[in-house]
C-alpha cells in the first residue's frame, strides 16, 4: 500500500549550497525543524556513493517517519527501500519510473507548464512539482511559472502539487491562495545558518 | 530464462573515443564485423538521453541477435529491456543489481583482483570483466592485472570471465592462453578508421 504523504513542507538537499558539513546532518536538522518529506538529489556523484548515501539518510528519515524520495534514479530508489522516485523532464520519463516502482512507491515529476502537468498525471504520477515559481539561483535556466500558471494547473489535476523554485520566507506567503499541496524548498532551509529553525519558520508560515 | 550469451568479443561503446558520427551507427559496424555482445556505456549525459539512446541501440542488436547490456543503471536496463547491467566498482553493488534485475537478466562486474572476482561471483554475477589487462588510455588509472592474475581468477571462478583494457590485435594473441571467454574492447574496435573491419579482425585472431 502506498505510503500517506504529507507534501506541506518538502526539502530536496543539495550539498552545494548546504550549511551543514554532511547531508545527514542537513537532514536531520531540516526534520528536526518539522520537513515533511525529504528528497536526496546528487547530481554528481558514482551511483556506489549515491546507494551508499541513500542507505544512511532512510536511516535517518525512518527515524523520523517522513518518506524518503530519491532524485532520478529509480534503481537507487528501489535498492535502498525509498518511498519513491522524483523525475525531472531530462530523467526517465514518468511513464518508465511507474513501471518500474510499481504501484504502491511513489513517483514525482517536475513539470514547468500544464502541458506537462497533464502529461504526467496521465502516466501515473501521485504528484508535480511545479516551478520554477520564483526566481532561483539553484536552477538558473529555470523557466519561471506565474501566479496564474500555478493555479490553472492546479484546477487541471487531481493529484498534489508542490510549488518550487525560489520559495522562502519572504515568497511563500504569496503562494498561500493557490491552493497548492506544499512547497518544496532547497537554499531558504539547507543553506541557512540554522536549518532546523529554517524549516520550522517555513513551516509556521506555511501553516499560518 | 535467461538469455544465453557468446563472451567473445564484448564491445563497449563510448563515444568520446569513436570514428562514428553516431552511437547507433558505431553499435551497427561493430555488428557487421561480428561483435557478439554490446554494452552501452554513457557516462555524461541525462537520464532521459541515455534511456531514449538504450531504446533506440536495443533496435540494433536486436536485429542481429545480439544481447544488449547496459552500463550502471540498472533502472535503464530494465525500462529498455535490454539484457542486463554491467556494473563497476564504484556502481551499484552486484548484490542490489541482482536483486533489481531478477534472476533471469546479465548481471556483469568489473573487476580488478580475485578478492573483487570472488565477491562478484558470490553476490550473483554472470560474468566478470576482468582488467585492465594492458595498458590503456580509455582508463588512465586502470590498474594492471598480470596474466598471471588472470589465470589465478579465471581458475577461481565458474562464472565467464572476460578480459578488458587495452585489447588490440597485437595484444589479443597474449590471452588466448589464459582460458578467459572472451575479450572486451573499446578503442580497438570504435577508434578505427574501418569500425565492422577492426571487429572482424579481432574476431578472427581470438577464433584462431
């Protein structure tokens, strides 16, 4: 069966930007701030590493009982026992990952417009990430989704939708009338002095 | 049921390193010249390139009979049915691919001792691939295995064992003693100026 998700407050790493000297500690402090799923993205590093790196932070994650997500690679997810897979439009198209992950893992798909929010809807995703809907320095080629864009897509599917790409403490109460599921963020939690003060802060804001 | 697989010669690609304009058409002359076995190798692109890329070379080889494995990405491998994974020591460990690939699909390793061979063996490979048995510039930090490490390995296994790096046509004659089952190449066969020729000619001097 699949696993009940909680998509308020969704936090993808990035060891680029990260305060903290290792992910687990990245993610322990986001959790610790109250993150209620967690995404491991490594865009760099050999898939024994990336396993590896898996297998400690479900760890972690299982100890706080918030789904894992791993980033693109639907092999690692399943290797490691991850909740689900996310894809990008330049990873496995949703469709294969479905396939793969089988009906009870979850599978996430960033979309930029409702074209593509449609398209993965049909192929079986549980829910979208839509973005970006800020400017962001994480994905600087990252095409920017209006206010407007957000809610038609919104009104367009039946599963969840997460908001991304440039949302802080500043941006994310502009999100709150859309009727989005949760947002997801990278830098306004792993690159903050504190991390787990970070998320609680999103977190109050987002629940406000 | 597994498919039933001629280690002779093994060729992977790589497309810094071939004459071809295309994968596809590299994949196809080697073909022609009578390549009995095709791993698809690609180390920098997206997921999504290399999964539409596995799609379209698994049409190739499977008009010439050939089985088609898939370099690291186990999830690659199955979305495109090709035949198995080939998995390196710094990828996914032989155990986890043989756990996501199921018993009927190739699971092979690389390897570079009998201790790595015999683990390899032990968590479920089909075959090794054992180097670098030369010197090679496909690897620059390839470590050497001796032809006298390779009969050691060769007689420790049961499952096939191939040999890789730097095989040429002048360096092929040196193994054919050694009882391995075939031999793997890259530039021998993809930097040639006549692709389906230099893969004739190796077939040839291993058939002698």
């Amino acid at each position: 069966m699949k696993v009940n998700v909680d998509y308020s407050l969704y936090l993808c790493t990035d060891r680029t930007l990260m305060t903290s000297a290792t992910i687990e500690e990245s993610v322990k402090a986001a959790l610790e701030g109250g993150v209620t799923l967690v995404q491991l993205r490594e865009k760099n590093c050999s898939g024994r590493a990336f396993y590896e790196l898996g297998l400690r932070v479900k760890k972690i994650t299982d100890a706080y009982g918030v789904p894992l997500i791993i980033n693109d690679r639907a092999d690692i997810a399943l290797a490691v026992g991850a909740a689900g897979v996310h894809v990008g439009q330049s990873d496995l198209p949703c469709k294969a990952a479905r396939a793969l992950m089988g009906k009870d893992k979850i599978v996430g798909v960033s979309v930029r417009c409702l074209q593509e929010a449609l398209q993965a809807e049909r192929e079986g995703a549980d829910y979208i990430g839509v973005g970006a809907v800020f400017a962001t320095r994480t994905k600087d080629d990252a095409a920017q989704v209006t206010a407007e864009e957000l809610r038609g897509i919104r009104k367009a599917v039946r599963i969840p939708v997460v908001a991304i790409g440039g949302v802080n403490r500043q941006t994310l109460p502009l999100l709150k009338d859309t009727g989005i599921d949760g947002v997801a963020v990278v830098s306004a939690i792993v690159s903050q002095p504190d991390e787990k003060r970070a998320a609680e802060e999103l977190l109050r804001i987002w629940k406000a």
